[in-house]
C-alpha cells in the first residue's frame, strides 16, 4: 500500500484549482492524469525576453517586451495579414501582423491607448515588425523576463501548464534522502524536491536534470535487485538429468564451443536448490533454441515438466513442429497451447499437463491462463525476452508449487546498460560464437526508384529455384496500415509473379498465416510478402533473399532481425535494403552500418546510441523499463553507479528496514516500481 506521505503527488489532475473535464482531457494526451504526471513533464527550454524601451537593430531575432501605443488598424482584405501600426516609446513605428481574427486583435489594440506587447522582433523591409504578439494592459500580468516552455498538445499553453506545474509542487512534500551520502557529497547534488522545482525554474540546470535521472534509474535498478533477492531466497527444485534423452537425441550438427559453456552454465543452474534465473543472448542463427531443448530434456530426465513460451502463434507452431521432429522418436510427450486451441483438443492437452503424461508445452500467452495447471513444471523457457516484462516472467513461474527454473533467451543482442536496467535480476549467458556452415549475408543498399531492377534480380533468383521475402515498410502515423502496404506489394508481384506470392500480415487471424507459411516453408510458394511479423524465428532454408522497403524507417536491430531469416542454407544469401529519397542522417548511418557488419552485438551499441533504450528494436516495447526522466544518456552514465547504490543498500544499510531502505522505499513508489515492495512482502 502506497505510503500516505506520497498521496498528494498521486491525486487526479482534477482536484488542482482550474481544472475542469476539458483541461483534464487535453492533459491526458500528454499522458498527464495525476500531480506526479505534472511535476514529470520536465521543461524543453527557456525563453529568455528583454525588456526595451524601443526597438534597435541590436534587438532583432530576440523575444522582447515593449510599451506601444496603436495608430492605426489595417484590416486584412482576403488571406493577407491584419496590421495595426503602433509607435514604442522611442518614437519608432512598429508593423504587428496578425494573420487570422484581426477584429480580436483591434479590439486588444485600440487607437490612442498605450499597451504592452511581447514578441520576436523582425524587420520587414525598412520596418520593424512582430507577428502575433502578446498583448496586454501596461502593468497587469506582463510575461516574465523568463519562461520555461514545455512539451505541449493543442489547447494547451505552456503559461497553463506552467501555473499547474506552480500548483502541484506545492503538494510535493519533502522527503527523507535515499541517495547514498557519498554519492550525494560527490555529485553536489541537491534534495529531490529542491531538484524538482529547480528544474522547473531553471531547465538548463544539469545538475538537478542528473539528480532526477539518477532518482528514477535507482528505482528501477532497486526494483530489480529485490526480484534477485526475493527470487533467490525462494526454495526451487534441484534438478539433474541422467543424460539417457539428451544421449539419444540425434544433434543437426555438433555443439559449438559456446553452445557447450553454456549448457554447462544452464546444467550447473538447474541442478541447485535456488531457482536459475538466467538470460540466454545469442545472435541470429547462433543456435539458442538447441540449448533450451538440451535444457527441456535435463528438466524431463529429472522427472519434471518444461514450457516453452512464444511471443507470436507462428513462432510458436514453428518450435512445436521442431520439437515434435526431434523428440518424438526419443519417447518425449510434446504438445502446444495458444488461443486456438479450443474444445477438445484444448481439454486434452489441459488433462496432459495435470497428470504429467505432457512432458513439454509449448504456446503463447495462453500457457499463463489460471486454468493452465501443471503437475510438476520444473523449467520455463521463455523465447524472445524483450517480448515479455518483469510481470510476466513472475506469472508464468507462479505456475508451480515451487517456483521454477527460468531460462529467458533473446536474440536481439542487448548493450551491458540495458541488460542492467531491464535484466538486472537475471545471470547472463552469450553465445558468441556461430555454428559451421552459416555464412554472412551480403548486404547491399539500393534507392527505391530502382525497384524494377530489384524486380527483374527477384525474377532471376526464383527461376533458379531460390525464394525470397519481401518485408513491407513500417507506416507510423498516417492512414494506410503497414498491412494495406503489405496487400499493395504483394498485388503488385502478383502481376509478374501469378501462384507464386504468399502474403502475411498483423491482421491476418492464425490459420490464415500458418497455412501461408506453411505453403512458403514447403517451397509452393516462392515469395513471401510481409510486414515485420517474421521478424522473429521463421526458418526456411531454401530462402536466401531479403528485400526490405522503406529500409530507413526500421530500427537497426530490427533490420537485423529481419536480415536473420535468410543465410540458414548451403546458398550465398543477400539482404536488400530500399531506402526513400530523403535521408536523415540517423537513416544514412543506419544503413551504412548494416552494410558494413553482421555483427548483432556491435549493431545492438549503435542502436542504442542512435535510438535510445525505449527503442531498441525501432517500435517501444510493453513490459519493459520505461524512463520518463532519464535520456538514453543519462541511462548510460548512470546505471552502473545506481546498481552499485542499490547493492549498497540491501548488502550493507539493512535493506529496506533500515533508516535509508525507508526513503529507498518511498522512491520505489514513487517511481511506480512499488511491485518489488509487494513481492519482498509477500516472499
């Protein structure tokens, strides 16, 4: 339960004086509901102003407050401007333009009467001008020589926000301090609340901009180190297999050096009394999903259940048809549950697992469903990591009387800062090293207005008996979905290509995708057009040709990802990038470096850099650390210094029971990371 100290920052927008329904609403688009919202929208800037008697040259291009007297209104005649002509206090004629409701703008500047405006001052020809000043009456509620501007949305000034911002802070109490003293005496940093209102006054301070960032990483960085904690305090089930289904199943090709470290890792995890909680990174095609099968095995040797869970049905059919190949003729039960299993087939596999006669499940969201039982699960696979948040790795192993062993892999390749901040509770595994026979993929960028050459290569390659994808462009904020652009592509390749294109897309329900995939997968048809939903897993040997359009709009770690679906066969395997016209340079380096490596890892630290943590594979992803202080900078800098504090914190200062873990506590709150608080309680 929240700490009532804390209860003013989390009261709605409504109870502050002024806000009614439609303020509330245009506040609500900026993701404003509560005080602590507010208090969170930290400042873009400052606008700086000078007050002047009268205009000068040395004064253009500047914000400037001036007294002026009206002479004469021009009323706009068609679409030109309104024009009231006003001399300042220098004798000076000034042009104020006003290009809409120029009635509003004569009554506010009546003839003869003195007025203060405030404005950018321009010259316009030989004449000083200002477009759409401010106005109001010589001493009453002038602008400030200084004005912090925030991020806004329409209907919304940031003089409002600004005064909401005033009101809030005086709900904002003062709080004990969770910062470790030294850090606090080396940094010259200042307590949260002063931190908080100097932003707000002063949004160029670094120093409180630093004090902020750090506050909200400790949180998260805290959250994580008491999941470890209360994880590891947590009896699991020692689990050792006898080697007699790992023996005989038949391996496609021999472990590589890397495979095997870490199944030594894995093995030495599974075989202790404290639950493993391990993350598996591995690139493209470096054989992760080998590793967690030898691991399902050691767990069903051990005469316990494994699952297997699956960001996307495809994915999930895919591992279930693998499995099923491999383990089938070992006496290994293997079964699959996402959201069409329904019925019977639903009943029978819910049966298998309550009495132990399914030894693996694989599936979707679906195997977290609270009428999902399992008689003794002793180890969750989770693929595809960055799919699944904190919460959910705890759901899935509440599943057990005794909480199981956790195996999440990812393979997108993820930089140190960010395995801190979003896998902090979990050990780390790599397989850096990649299985014989994988070559690199050629790699080239071409300009989209040679996309009938791209074309007629495409006619080449399939008539050689290749096939090829054809990925479609992400359409962010516009009115054609990247499905209808997938649809648009694939009638276009219909032309050239009759019988022989295949289309997937987000919209598509299940059977619809699986059956198309399942047509490419066996080679009936030879090009499959899609949007990123084969970004993850789909393995089709004979496919070694990627065309990706609209290249520059994906993130890097997401081209990636989309280059890995081809170079699985004995073929050489290219990756066409199309870029549009117009570059950023963001775009330009992007691409550059995907022609350059194959290297995932070195790609995941670039994308960091250029796109920030919330972005690491080009769309933000639900479930994971989300900063709404800290830049991807301030991420960097500050998490191994955050990390080390909260260790500090729960190995030397008694934890959260102790004076400092009582004000760490109030952070964890205040930062939304409270989840902690109620597992150490409930742990």
């Amino acid at each position: 339960m929240r700490p009532e100290l804390l209860n003013p920052l989390f009261a709605e927008v409504e109870t502050l004086k002024g806000v009614g329904p439609q303020v509330a609403r245009q506040l609500g688009r900026l993701g404003i509901a509560r005080t602590v919202d507010l208090l969170f929208h930290l400042p873009t800037g400052a606008i700086e102003r000078i007050r002047a008697p009268g205009a000068a040259p040395v004064l253009l291009g500047r914000q400037v407050i001036l007294d002026v007297t009206p002479r004469e209104v021009r009323l706009s005649r068609g679409r030109g401007p309104t024009r009231i002509y006003a001399v300042d206090g220098e004798g000076n004629m000034l042009t104020l333009a006003f290009f809409n409701n120029g009635g509003w703008a004569a009554k506010q500047l009546p003839i003869g009467e003195a007025r203060t405006i405030t404005g950018k001052l321009e010259s316009y020809g030989d004449e000083w001008q200002m477009v759409h000043p401010e106005v109001t009456e010589p001493g009453k509620g002038e602008p400030a020589l200084k004005e912090t501007v925030y991020p806004l949305t329409e209907g919304l000034t940031s003089r409002r926000v600004r005064e909401l911002v005033h009101a809030s802070l005086s709900h904002a109490p003062v709080l004990p301090e969770w910062v470790e003293p030294s850090i606090l005496a080396r940094q010259g940093w200042k307590d949260w609340r002063t931190a908080l209102a100097t932003i707000h006054a002063e949004p160029d301070d670094t120093s409180a901009r630093q004090r902020l960032a750090y506050d909200e990483i400790f949180a998260n960085q805290l959250a994580l180190q008491l999941l470890r904690q209360v994880s590891r305090r947590k009896k699991g089930v020692p689990l050792r297999g006898d080697g007699r289904l790992t023996g005989a199943l038949r391996l496609p090709y021999a472990l590589t050096g890397a495979q095997r470290r870490v199944v030594e890792e894995i093995r030495g995890d599974m075989g202790q009394e404290v639950p493993m909680l391990r993350l598996l990174q591995g690139d493209v095609g470096s054989g992760k999903t080998l590793v967690a099968l030898l691991a399902m095995l050691e767990a069903v040797e051990a005469g316990a259940q494994a699952a297997m869970l699956a960001p996307t049905e495809i994915l999930a059919r895919q591992h279930h048809a693998t499995l099923l190949r491999q383990l089938d003729a070992i006496g290994v039960r293997v079964a699959i549950l996402t959201g069409r299993e329904k019925g019977r087939a639903r009943e029978s596999v819910l049966m298998g697992l309550a009495d132990g006669s399914i030894d693996i499940l694989v599936g979707t969201h679906a195997i977290f469903q609270d009428k999902v039982a399992y008689k003794r699960l002793g180890l969750v696979v989770i693929d595809e990591q960055h799919r699944f948040g904190v919460s959910e790795r705890l759901l899935l192993t509440s599943k057990a009387e005794r909480p199981p062993h956790l195996l999440a892999m990812t393979a997108t390749p993820i930089p140190r800062t960010l395995t801190l901040t979003q896998y902090g509770e979990m050990d780390v595994s790599k397989i850096d090293e990649m299985p014989p026979g994988r070559t690199p993929v050629e790699t080239r960028v071409i300009a989209e207005e040679r996309v009938a050459e791209v074309v007629d290569g495409l006619a080449r390659h399939v008539a050689s008996g290749g096939q090829a994808y054809w990925v479609c462009p992400l359409v962010a904020e516009s009115e054609t979905s990247d499905a209808a652009a997938a649809e648009e592509r694939a009638e276009a390749l219909r032309l050239r290509f009759p019988g022989q294109v295949g289309l997937v897309h987000g919209r598509m329900k299940g059977a619809e995708k699986d059956a198309v995939m399942a047509e490419f997968a066996a080679d009936r048809l030879k090009i499959l057009v899609a949007t990123t939903v084969i970004e993850v897993g789909v393995d089709v040997p004979n496919a070694a040709l990627m065309i990706i359009e609209g290249a520059e709009r994906f993130g890097l770690a997401q081209l990636h990802q989309l280059r890995g679906r081809v170079g699985r066969g004995a073929a050489k395997s290219t990756c066409l990038l199309l870029r549009g016209g117009s570059l950023s340079e963001t775009g330009r380096a992007r691409l550059a470096l995907m022609r350059e490596t194959n290297d995932g890892f070195r790609i995941a630290e670039e994308d960091l850099k250029l796109r920030g943590p919330g972005e690491i594979l080009g769309v933000r992803q639900s479930g994971e650390a989300q900063f709404r202080l800290a830049t991807p900078e301030q991420v960097q800098e500050l998490v191994p210094m955050a990390t080390q504090d909260a260790r500090l914190l729960l190995d030397r200062d008694g934890g959260l029971s102790g004076e400092r873990g009582q004000a760490a506590r109030l952070c964890l709150y205040l930062f939304e990371r409270d989840q902690a608080v109620d597992l150490l309680r409930s742990g």
